[in-house]
C-alpha cells in the first residue's frame, strides 16, 4: 500500500487530490505517511506549480428529477426561433399559390447547415426543384423565341439540362458537407436518397454516378461504421443501380428513331448498352465486408453482408480462420458468434428442400421442415416422357378452426387419379412452386414494399411476375422406396436430391425400422447444417471451442455453440452436461434451457428405443411419460414416425398447441396414452389428430376434455377410421356419464362402456371387460 501511495504522490494531476482524500478522510494514515515519506507541499508545489486544489463542491440537488433551467441557453435557443418563423411562414404561403423561388433555396441553404433537422424547409427544397424540372428537361417559352440565327434550339435545351444536373450535384455536395457534422439525421439522409430518385427518374444520373454513392457510403463506414442511416441509404443506392442498369438494357441502340427516344451514338459505347454487367453487388459486398471487418472485426452489420453471399465467393477454410481469429481475440462479442452459428448451420440453406417423402396407396406425402407455401396451380408430376401425371394436390391443415390461415403447410399430398396404375410408373419428376418472402437477395429488391415504390412508374421492365416464387425440382425412383406395409418411405441416398447422408444412412440395419429412422434423423441433421459442413469439420470445430473454454470457461456464447454442435453429432450425455453449464453462466435463461433439455430428452428416448429395436429387447412403446412436456412442435420427434404406440401421460400437454404438434404428423401411430394432461377439449383435439387413419386406440383419461355444463347429446367430435376405444376416466365426460346421463350407452357412434366407475368409449362389444 505504501509503494502505491507513492507513486500517486509522484503523478501531476493527481497528488493533491489524494493529499485531501487522506487528509479529511484518512488524517491517521496522512500524519502516518508525511513521516514516513519524503515529501512537503512546497516541494510538491516546486515540481507541480498547479493551482490550489479546494475540494469539489456539491451538486444542488435536481427536484423530482427535473433538470434545472438555463435561461441564457433558453433564451438563445429562442432567437434562433425567431429568425426562422418569420421565413417558414413566408414559405408556407408560397407552397398553398404553388410559388417558389430562388431566394428562399439560398435562405434555407443558410439555416439548414446549422440546423438540418427541420423537415419543412427540405420540403420547400423538393417541391421546388419539383416544380422547375419541365422548364430545363422540356423547355419553355422563351426556347420558342430564340432567334434561329442565335443558337439551336435542341443544344440550348441540352445546355438546360446540364444545368439542372449541375443544381442537384450542388444539392447533394450541400448534404455530404452537413454529414460531416450531423452524420445521424435522418432528414440529410432521406434528402441524399431523394435526389438519387430525383435524377433517376429524369435521367439525370448515370451508374457511375451511383457507383460514386456507394464509395461515399464506404467512406462514411470508415467514420463511423454503426451508422444505421448510411446501411440503409447503401441498399437503396444498390438498387438504383440495378433500376439504372435495367433501364439502359432496356434501350435498344437505333440509327432512325423517334426524336426523343433517340440514343447517341456516342452511348454506343457504354458497356451496359452492349449488354455488359459492370456491376455485382455480391461482389461488392464481400468486398466492403472484408474492409470493414479488417477495420474492426466487431462490427455485426458488416458480417451481415456475408449472408447472403453466393457461394462462390466464399473460401470455408478462409472464413473459419477470420471468425475463429476474431473470436480467440474477443470470445464474449455476441456479433461473431451469431455469424459463426449461421456459417455451420444455416448457410446455403435459405431455399426450401423436401425433408422426406412417403408413398400410401395412391398418394404421395411430401414433408418439409418449415411452413411453405406451396402453389398448387402451378405444381406438376411428370412421368418418364415428360408428360404430365394428373391427380389432386392437398395439404395438411394447421388452423382448423380458421381454414382462411391455411395457406401454409408442413405436409403436401399429391393423389393419382383413379385411373392411374402405380405399378406401372417406375419414375416420377416433382415440379413443385412454392412462395417465401424472407429471402434476402442482393441483386433482387422488392420495390413494392419500400420507399423506391414510385420508380415503378412507367418502368415495366421492373414489374417481375412472381418474383418471390422459386422451384424445387425433384425426381423420384419408385424402386427406391422401401418394402414396409405402410407408407413407405423413399430412401434418396441421391446428393443430387439435396441429402448428401449417403455414408450415414446407409449403414446395414437389422431392423427395416431402424433404418427408416436413421434416414429421417439424418435428413434432419443435414437440413440444419449448412452446405458443404459434415461432421468431420463440425468435430473439428468442437476442438476448437473446447480450447477455448479451457481459457474462457464461461463464456455462454461457445457453450451454446458447443450445444447446438454436440446435438449434431448426437452425443447426447454431453448434451446434458453443456445444458447444466450454461444454466449456471447464464441464469436469466435458464428457463429455455430446461425446454431445450426437454427436447433433447425425447430425441435421446427416440434414439434409444431403436437402438434396443435392432438388439431384439424394445417393448414397442415409446416412454415419454413424466418428462413434464408441455408441446412438441413440428419438426421435433418426427423420427418416431414409425413407431406404433406413444405414451405421452402425465405431461403437459393441452389442445391449444396441437396445430403444430408433432403428433399429428405421426401418421403410422396406432395407439396414443395422453393421460392425465391439460387437455380442456376433446372435440379440438380429436380435429387436430384427423389424419391419424390407423389411430386405433386413445387414452385421454384424467383431463378435463369438456366443460362440465355441456349438453352430452349435442356432443361430437371427429371421428377417425378404426379408431375403436377412447378412455375418458376421471374426467367430465365420465362423470357426466355416470351421474347425470346414466342411461346414456352412446356417444357420437361410440358405445359408453362403464366398469367399475372408469368409463371407455367402444366401437365393438368385446372391449366392455377393457378397464383402464
């Protein structure tokens, strides 16, 4: 303590200070020091002629918080008010006559500079260089008068033109020099953006000149590199150009044409008008990416540019080495880790992929691993000469109840026509058309829906039909589909078709289910892993994340990266381990984390019970009971797909989240335990599972499933093919049964069966003896 005591006695700026601090506060270790050090104030003082320190003075109190007045900074505030009223009164009266003037441009030029936050003189600025664009695009009368001796009419006309390109370059030079000062005002931005669509829209501009906006914006980035309004002003900079670049390819290059219309000769020479592209804003972006990030690597925007490169552009073993650089050098900057997680997950899979397919009777049943929207009208089958295979196309609905918000679908079911003999088509061609909207793509921009919507007039070139419409072409070999009883399963071991699980799912199974599973989980895996990453690069990857956790052990962002790793390799006791780690380091969510355990769970269960199928010791029920699960949503626990009976009792599962419940996909389920839940509705419930043909028998005892005031016979609910026992024990239909409908024996088709106070509801005569 003494050691450092000294030094601060040694240090200018500081030594007074701690001279009082240890005189008022500390007067025994003061005394205590000036024995023990050398040293006085004059000698001090000597070295460090400094002003005498007086100790800070406290800080009057603000009353409930109210920042005190200033009335010099009020009354200065108010002159500048002053000054500007009486002119944006004038100009308000101009803007009702339709009057502008010039004198008023050079007035506000004057106060903008020092207040650009006013959005009525800009207003001014705009309506009035709207209002003097057909005097220099088009002429005026006093072109008429122009002595044919003087000048061509057509060279003063272009003169005027050039002119008016001259006023809007002044204007944006104005805005860039009042950027340098205020670089975040919304209104300078919004105005730079308007004379970019000004000038298009005159032809006043040409790329290069947009080219030139975009080396701006990277200069702005060199300033300040968050700067949300220069991002946004980039990406419509972006497509101007691709607006710019349509227009010229629209233009055809004619000797005689229309006055008007006519294109110089010298544009002959213009690469766009020769069909050149001079411009690719991928290429753009991976190159300001790269500036950027080697400028400062925790910049989250210009990671993001990287999303949405092509594929081409990018080096995996380039991009590893960048990210994992910038991680050991800054483990707890979230930016990276969200690039890094999308990098090993995501990337390339921003179109849909079939998950898998199944083949019943004379319908094919195509599974996706998200909602899509799929456009029926367009879809189509074709045989192996491409001709056209006609049948039905449905979905499996997820609002039941409101059939208007089924326009999405995890399931498309394609039915042949009667006519058709299945054993006679060996080959099948899918051309499906789906809809997604949330697929950012540089070089398409939905004009539309944002502020360039007005460039769409008279620009046909930019009306694109369905452009937020793609395809997925698959082709499928009836020989490759397997040899279960019921829906079989296409076995695409193809990489052409998008699996690439070819090593991993042809392993030699004992069991034809097990295999049926190794299929549909390892579809899975790879539709959550990006392209080009298998598991070698993810094991890989997860040694590098341990050593960093050896050195950063908690740091939440690697934990959960190493989660969402392991649950890829599916080692599932470590899995456990990283949950309980990361409850620890970030206990704000641990919540999500039991959830994500939860899930883990049933994905461990799943795995176990085909593992005991191919040694010859699984029950043939699947146990996920007293997990306290409260949903499963679709994708989750599809694997189980063929297996024949689930028991889900003593859960917490309710009807209100079975549209998306997983359950209602298991098409192959033959018998279902749901005991003893949070089910309020049977009759709700019963539509959910409406797709569960073989669904032969039904716990649902121990839940509420009917308000208790109902009437029994208006009771109904969906009735499925051969399901033919539903066990409602301890609930308020068994109880309405027993007390106040005791002479009912049947209930929507079903017979009441009652033994010993439990209560079954029975298709056939022999299941009375059944007792829960």
């Amino acid at each position: 303590m003494l050691n450092s005591l000294k030094c601060r006695f040694c240090c200018p700026g500081v030594c007074k200070r701690t001279t009082y601090i240890l005189k008022e506060r500390h007067s025994n270790v003061y005394h205590f020091l000036k024995g023990k050090v050398n040293f006085s104030f004059s000698t001090l003082t000597l070295f460090y002629p400094l002003q005498p320190f007086s100790p800070p003075k406290k800080k009057k109190k603000k009353k409930h918080g109210r920042r005190a007045n200033n009335p010099m900074a009020e009354q200065v505030k108010l002159e500048k008010v002053k000054e500007i009223i009486p002119l944006v009164n004038d100009m308000i009266k101009k803007k009702k006559t339709n009057q502008y003037e010039k004198e008023y441009i050079d007035a506000t030029s004057v106060i903008l500079r020092k207040c650009p936050y006013l959005q009525t003189l800009w207003n001014y600025r705009r309506e009035y260089f709207e209002s003097i664009k057909n005097e220099y695009l088009k002429g005026d009368d006093k072109t008429e008068n122009i002595p044919q001796g003087d000048i061509d009419k057509g060279d003063f006309t272009k003169t005027r033109v050039e002119d008016l390109k001259k006023m809007m370059k002044d204007e944006n030079t104005m805005i860039e020099e009042i950027l340098c000062k205020f670089n975040k005002c919304n209104e300078l931005w919004f105005h730079k953006l308007w004379i970019v669509k000004y000038c298009l829209k005159n032809n006043l501009l040409s790329v290069h000149d947009l080219l030139k906006e975009l080396e701006y914006c990277k200069g702005s980035f060199y300033l300040d590199d968050r700067n949300y309004h220069c991002w946004n002003y980039r990406s419509y900079v972006i497509a101007c150009v691709h607006i710019c670049m349509g227009k010229k390819a629209c233009r055809k290059v004619v000797g005689d044409s229309v006055e008007g219309d006519k294109i110089e000769e010298s544009r002959c020479g213009d690469p766009l008008v020769r069909g050149e592209n001079i411009f690719d804003a991928n290429t753009s972006n991976y190159e300001l990416s790269k500036l950027l990030i080697e400028q400062n690597f925790s910049n989250f925007s210009a990671w993001f540019l990287k999303y949405s490169l092509k594929e081409s552009l990018i080096n995996i073993d380039d991009e590893l080495n960048l990210i994992k650089n910038a991680i050991f050098t800054d483990p707890f900057d979230q930016s990276l880790w969200e690039f890094y997680r999308w990098f090993l997950f995501k990337k390339g899979n921003y179109q849909e992929q079939i998950f898998f397919i199944l083949l019943e009777n004379n319908c094919i049943y195509i599974f996706f691993h998200n909602l899509v929207k799929i456009n029926t009208s367009k879809s189509k089958c074709y045989n192996l000469n491409n001709e056209e295979i006609y049948g039905e196309w449905n979905r499996h609905f997820i609002s039941i109840d409101n059939p208007h918000n089924n326009f999405e679908s995890y399931v498309y079911i394609f039915k042949f026509d009667e006519s058709i003999n299945l054993k006679n088509i060996t080959y099948l061609k899918l051309v499906l058309h789906y809809f997604k909207y949330n697929i950012h793509e540089p070089e398409k921009i939905n004009y539309e829906k944002n502020i360039l919507q007005d460039l769409l007039i008279d620009a046909d070139y930019l009306n694109e039909d369905n452009k937020c419409e793609y395809n997925i072409i698959y082709e499928i070999h009836f020989q490759n589909f397997s040899k279960n009883p019921n829906f079989k399963l296409l076995l695409d071991y193809n990489t052409q078709n998008g699996k690439g699980a070819k090593k991993l799912c042809e392993m030699k199974c004992a069991d034809i289910y097990a295999t049926l599973y190794k299929y549909i989980n390892y579809s899975n895996i790879i539709l959550n892993t990006a392209r080009n990453v298998d598991s070698d690069l993810l094991s890989s990857e997860l040694e590098q994340i341990d050593e960093l956790l050896y050195l950063e052990d908690g740091c939440k962002f690697a934990l959960f990266t190493k989660f969402e790793i392991l649950k890829r390799l599916e080692k599932f006791d470590e899995l456990f381990q990283v949950l309980e780690q990361l409850k620890q380091v970030d206990h704000l969510r641990a919540g999500y984390y039991t959830d994500r355990e939860s899930e883990i769970t049933i994905q461990g269960k799943i795995h176990e019970y085909y593992r005991e199928l191919e040694i010859g010791s699984c029950n043939e029920v699947l146990d996920l009971s007293s997990l306290n699960i409260d949903n499963i949503v679709y994708p989750l626990m599809i694997e189980a797909f063929f297996i024949p009976k689930i028991n889900l009792s003593n859960n917490r599962i309710s009807e209100s989240c079975t549209g998306k419940f997983t359950v209602n996909f298991l098409y192959n389920l033959r018998e279902l335990n749901l005991s003893n839940n949070q089910i309020k509705r049977l009759d709700i419930l019963m539509k959910n599972l409406y797709n569960l043909k073989f669904l032969e028998k039904l716990d649902v005892s121990k839940n509420v499933l009917l308000d208790i005031n109902e009437d029994l016979d208006k009771f109904e609910f969906v009735i499925l093919p051969v399901l033919n026992e539903i066990h409602i024990s301890d609930s308020n239909i068994s109880l309405l049964l027993n007390e106040k409908y005791k002479d009912k024996h049947e209930l929507n088709t079903f017979d009441v069966v009652r033994t010993n106070g439990k209560v079954t509801l029975a298709k056939v005569p022999e299941l009375e003896s059944i007792a829960l």
